[in-house]
C-alpha cells in the first residue's frame, strides 16, 4: 500500500518559489518600516563590538562644563575670556582649534578683537548653523568668516540617533563642510570633502573616550604638559541645558552626548580612516536570494532544519558581519540577512507541514481500510480530534493484529525467526527458542543451508532440526522443525525392513525345507522327532527375536513409561540365577555370586530381569563347559553395578563398539542367535539412565558391568 505524494518539496523549482516568497515577505517588511527599524538597532549593536586598536587619532577636547560655568560665570562667555583660552591652547603647542560654538553676533569690541588675534595665531574651524531664512550664521569676518566655517549638524535618524554627517551643507549658495571634516583637514589637508555625501563614520573612539578637560582647568593653568601638543583642540559646551546634545551609536545606551564630543569622535573616525560603508540595495537582495535559496537546498538535502544548525548559521553570519565591518568597514544589513534564513525556514516548514499534514491524513484512511474494512466509508480525518481518533482506533487495530500474529506464532508447533537485510533478529516464536535452544543464530542457520534449495538439516542439543528459508524484504525467514521423531520412524521402518527381509527369511526358509523332507521322505520315528526338534529349534529362534524386536520397539516408543518402581536389583539378579542354574547345569557350569543387599534401583522388573537373562545368558551360551561364572551386584557411589563375567572366547577389541548395534553378531560365533540381545540390554539400561561397559580379553574371557543410578525409597 502507497500513499502518492502530494507535494514534492525536495525540487529546485520548489525551492526557487519558496525563496522568492521568503525575499517578498522580508520586501514587505522593509516598505512597513519594521525592518529598518531592527536593522538600525543590529547596525548599531555591530558598531559597539570591540575591534582592533588602531593608533588613536591626536584629537582632545575642551568642555564648558557645569564646573566651568559654575566657577566662571554663565552662558554665553565673554569673547575675552574665549580668546585668553586660545591663547593657552596656541601656547601649550596644539595644531589646530575647533570651536563648536556659534560666533555670528558681534560682542564688545575688545573681546571680539583679541579672540579674533588669538585666532589668527593657530589653524582653526569655527562652528556655522542655518539661521532663519536662507542664510547662514556664519563667524565674524574677523574670525575668518566663511573661509574658516563649518556646518555643525548630524543627521538625525527616524529614532533620534545620529548615525550619519553630510560632508557637505548647502544653504543660500553657500556650501560649508562638517565640522568634524575640516577639523580633520587641519591635520590632514589631503582629506576630500565629497560634496553632497552622507559619511557614515565608526565613532570610534566613542566620544565618551575622547580625552577632554574642563574650560576652567585650562583657564586656571593646571592643564598637565604635553596634554593637548600637536592636538587638534575641540572646543564646545557640555554644560547642562545648553549647547546641542547628540545620541550617536557608540555612546552611553540611548542616552546624549555633548555635540562636540560627537564632532570629536567623527573627526578622530575620519582621521583614522573608520569611515563604512554599507552594501547597495541590488547587492543585498543577491546576498539575500542567495541565502534563501541555501536554507532550502539546506533543509531539502538534511530533510530536518533543527536549532542547533539554525544557531551555527545565525552565529556565522554575526560572525562574518563583525569581520567585515572592522577588516572591511562594510556594515552588512545582517538583521535583512538573518530576516530572510528565518523566514525561508518557516515558509519551508509552512508549506511542507501542510503537505504533510494532507499526506498523514490520507495515509492514515488508506491504513485504517487496510486494518478495518469498515473505515472506508469514513472521510479522511481533517481536524485535530478528529484525527486523535482515527490514530486510536488505528492504534487499536495495529494491537489487534499484533496480537493475533504472536499467538499464531507462539502456536505454533514449528520454530519461525526472521532475520533484517543487516542481520538483525526481528522476531522468533517460543518453538524457535525451544528446538534451538536459545536464540537461534543466522550464521549458524546460513552456514548448513544449499543455496540451491535454501533449506538444509542441523543437530541441536540431540535433536534434528530441519530448516526451510526464504528471503523476505532482504532479510531471512527461516521455519525450523524437529524431525527427530521423523528420522527415529524411518529407521525403524528400515530395521523392520531388515528384520522381514532377513533375519525372519532364513529360519522361515530352515521351517520350509525341513517341512518338505516330511513331506517328501519316509523317515523313521527317530529321523521325524529330529527334524521335528529342528523345526522347533527354528520356530523358538523366530519367536525370541520377533520378541526382543517387540520390547526394542515398545521401549522407543514409550511404552513402559510410567511402570517403573523400587527394585532391590540383587534380589531380582539372585530370583534369575535360580531359573537359569538349569541351563548352567546342563553345560556342567556354576555361578560365583556375590550379591549386596538393598542395592535398589528405580526400573521396570521385566525390562532388568532382559537384562539380567542376556548376560548372565550369553555367559552361558559363550564360554566354556565347566567354567565358573561370577556374577556380582555391588553399590559404588551413588550407582548399583551388575557385573556378569566368564572365561569364555572373549571377543576381539574392535568388535566390542559394535556389539550394541541391533542385529550384530560377530562373524563365526559359536553359537546361533540374533544379534539383538546386546541391543536390547543397552537400550534398556540407557532408558534407566544407566550405561553398559563390555571388556574382554581374546581367549581369556569377557566382563560385561552394567551401571544403574541407585535409588533411595525416601
Ligand atoms: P546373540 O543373539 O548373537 O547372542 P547378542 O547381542 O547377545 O546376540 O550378542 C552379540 C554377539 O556378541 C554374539 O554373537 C557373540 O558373538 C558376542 N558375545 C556376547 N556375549 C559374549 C560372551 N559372554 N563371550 C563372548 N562373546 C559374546
């Protein structure tokens, strides 16, 4: 069963689509205004990251503090005492003086005229704002007019913080530079002055950094040497409530500073080349597609997008925008940047948890017919509970077919296990575990199969297991079954075979022929009760081995399970010895006995007295006349031994292993028989739990010990 895919969100075409929608969402963000919000803040928040030293640029300032002012005298300051504080700063050997002070309106002549020497003695930029109308306010011509003038503004952003200084401002035809600009050109005359450029400075160091002293330090002449020597000289006021206050990105956290400190900090960014740059509008949407388009191959190729790898991406692209802004003075537009991986994630996880959630919805029906008939008269599952349900009753029937498959297999009289493509065990019935004897193994299993047939026999724990297999999905099932049963039945059907075939046809053969000298002679009384006797002999030799074939198989086949009892064995041996003294007497033989008390054994009386009769009986039949044999019955260590031993033939070594075999006999032996009186003794004794030792010696006679557990009647 398939469930068709939908939606196929692993195409370039995909991802194409979904990139481009991800750059039309962060578009819209930045025509709402949001975006450019967020990246001011990210611009500014990059701007404060510490960057490498670099030489600090020779720039101090000069403050009309709050102290000042408290200890000279308010706002605005006489032009004398302005002129005797650039008269110090020429003395101390400043380079250059840059007052950010408005000196438009002539004041009383003398102190006009001696600022305007003081000023003549030392490069200096005076401070010019736009008054009303179209003009300028520009210094006195005695303090150099328009040549020595320059705008004092920053543009002010949407949020209060300037960020950016025209190089230049026009007003009534009249274009001045920054005043940060030509301070700079006082150091540096080479710095160009871009007409109509927004420089966007580093305002490093921040203007809280710049070195600056108090007004009235510098009047009073505690100004330490060399403080402000080859310095430019910013002079401004920072006294409360007056002079220009700017929020500039590297100052304290939203809070102002004095504007010629501002106008410090961008002169000293200017001197040492911390002027950035950002990247065109055409550049970032390329950059921005590109990474849209990077998230979706990311996440297509990985099929999942998690936080971490989300995490590595973001702390990358900070990364390479604080590289780039302090080894390449680029400002990245990294909150754009980072706008368009997270929303062309979240498009990407939008659009395919709905394709996923239509496919789950159909999977889950076509599943729900496959385990209930019944279902499919159902619609597809579309809302949430809705589906809760169908998952439960899908749970329910996957239970239910889950348990019916594991009775069946736990039912089962055949071992079943089942093998992944990787070697895996992915189920096994308990048959499986009993026949093997544990957890059955592939390699075992692989190693007796024919590849040809796929199925192959092994032996286990004294079982014969037979081994069916065929390949499923990749992996293997293989049916295990115990044919030991099976195998013990055709053995016997080919004894019984034997036994008819042979073993009967020959006496059956000696009945008929002597049947057919009756017939066929006229024999004298003697003659007639001879082959009479011959007949007999025959038909006695039939009926003992048919008898002894019906107690091997009666004791294969269960027969005298159940019959077992206390028997004091020497009791039973001394009750055999009594009977078969007659036969013993009639070859001139004794017995030598020597039988232990309560030697018990748990047994079946018939079965042992078989036993008993076999070899006390083949003593008889194959030793000497007159030989004496001796037959013990002793308890040894937890087993009651039966010893039967004569001075008879003996039997060569390399027939004894074969002696328990049924119908052995060795070739040329004496006497007749059927070579099943050893087997039986031997199977009798194992199915006791016992064993039968034979040692004989060629010529010097034979021991046969039968060793019993003894039992104990408590
Ligand atoms: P059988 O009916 O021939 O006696 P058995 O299974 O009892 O069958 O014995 C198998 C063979 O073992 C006999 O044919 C005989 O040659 C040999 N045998 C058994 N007992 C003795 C013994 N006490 N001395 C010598 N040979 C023996």
């Amino acid at each position: 069963m398939r469930v068709k895919r939908s939606f196929d969100h692993r195409t370039l075409g995909s991802e194409v689509v979904l990139a481009s929608s991800a750059m039309a969402v962060v578009a819209a963000m930045w025509l709402t205004g949001w975006l450019p919000a967020v990246e001011r803040s990210t611009g500014d928040l990059l701007l404060r990251t510490p960057s490498l030293p670099r030489p600090e640029p020779p720039i101090v300032a000069i403050l009309i503090d709050d102290a000042a002012v408290a200890q000279r005298g308010a706002l605005p300051w006489p032009r004398s005492r302005l002129a005797r504080l650039v008269a110090t700063v020429d003395n101390l050997g400043a380079r250059g003086v840059v007052f950010d002070l408005i000196l438009s309106e002539p004041a009383e002549a003398a102190g006009d005229l001696g600022l305007a020497e003081a000023l003549a003695e030392i490069p200096h930029v005076l401070g010019a704002a736009m008054g009303d109308g179209n003009s300028w306010l520009l210094p006195l011509e005695v303090f150099g007019g328009a040549d020595a003038a320059a705008h004092v503004y920053g543009e002010v952003g949407p949020d209060g913080v300037v960020r950016t200084i025209a190089a230049t401002k026009q007003t009534g035809g009249l274009s001045l530079p920054s005043l940060s600009l030509a301070a700079a050109r006082l150091l540096r005359p080479q710095i160009p002055v871009p007409a109509g450029v927004e420089l966007r400075p580093e305002f490093r160091p921040p203007p809280q950094d710049i070195p600056s002293f108090s007004a009235s330090t510098v009047l009073d002449g505690e100004l330490p040497e060399n403080t402000i020597r080859d310095r430019i000289v910013f002079v401004g006021v920072s006294a409360t409530g007056a002079g220009d206050q700017f929020v500039v990105p590297t100052g304290p956290r939203h809070a102002p500073v004095p504007g010629v400190l501002a106008h410090a900090s961008v002169a000293a960014s200017v001197l040492s080349d911390r002027l950035i740059r950002r990247p065109g509008g055409g550049w970032t949407a390329v950059a921005a597609f590109i990474l849209a388009l990077a998230v979706q191959a990311l996440r297509s190729r990985r099929g999942t997008f998690d936080l971490g790898r989300f995490s590595i991406l973001f702390a990358g692209l900070g990364v390479i925008a604080i590289v780039a802004l302090h080894l390449g003075l680029v400002l990245l537009p990294l909150a754009t940047l980072l706008t368009v991986v997270v929303v062309s994630a979240l498009l990407r996880e939008a659009v395919e948890s709905r394709a996923a959630h239509r496919e789950s919805g159909r999977l889950l029906q076509s599943l729900l017919e496959h385990i209930d008939a019944r279902s499919s008269d159902d619609r597809v599952p579309q809302t949430a509970s809705r589906r809760l349900e169908a998952l439960q009753r899908l749970q329910e029937g996957v239970l239910r077919e889950d348990a019916t498959r594991r009775a069946l297999l736990a039912g089962m009289a055949e071992g079943v296990a089942l093998w992944s493509a990787d070697g895996e065990l992915l189920e096994v019935n308990p048959a499986a575990e009993k026949l093997w004897g544990g957890l059955p193994r592939l390699g075992e299993i692989e190693s007796v199969l024919d590849p040809a047939t796929g199925e192959g026999t092994l032996k286990r724990a004294g079982r014969e297991l037979s081994l069916q297999t065929s390949a499923l999905e990749g992996g293997l099932l293989a049916i295990i079954r115990d044919v030991t049963a099976e195998h013990e039945l055709e053995r016997r059907r080919r004894e019984m075979q034997r036994l008819v075939s042979h073993e009967l046809k020959t006496p059956l053969a000696s009945i008929s022929g002597f049947g057919e000298t009756l017939e066929r002679y006229e024999l004298t009384g003697d003659e007639q009760r001879r082959v009479a006797s011959l007949i007999r002999g025959e038909a006695a030799r039939l009926q003992e081995m048919v008898t002894v074939f019906l107690d091997l198989e009666n004791l294969g086949a269960g027969h005298w399970e159940g019959e077992a009892e206390f028997v004091d064995f020497g009791e039973l041996v001394r009750g055999r010895l009594e009977i078969l003294a007659a036969a013993a007497d009639a070859r001139k033989q004794s017995f030598a006995s020597f039988l232990a008390d309560r030697c018990l054994v748990r047994g079946v009386p018939a079965l042992l007295e078989r036993v008993i009769d076999n070899l006390i009986g083949n003593a008889i039949k194959y030793s000497i006349d007159r030989d004496a044999i001796e037959v013990v019955v002793r308890a040894d260590n937890g087993r009651i031994i039966f010893e039967v031993s004569d001075h008879g033939p003996g039997i060569p070594a390399d027939e004894i292993p074969r002696l328990t075999e049924r119908f052995y006999r060795i070739a040329g032996a004496a006497e007749s028989g059927s070579g099943l009186g050893l087997a039986l003794v031997d199977e009798i004794t194992t199915w006791h739990g016992g064993c039968i030792i034979i040692e004989s010696e060629t010529g010097a006679g034979s021991t046969f010990t039968v060793e019993l557990p003894a039992a104990g009647e408590d």
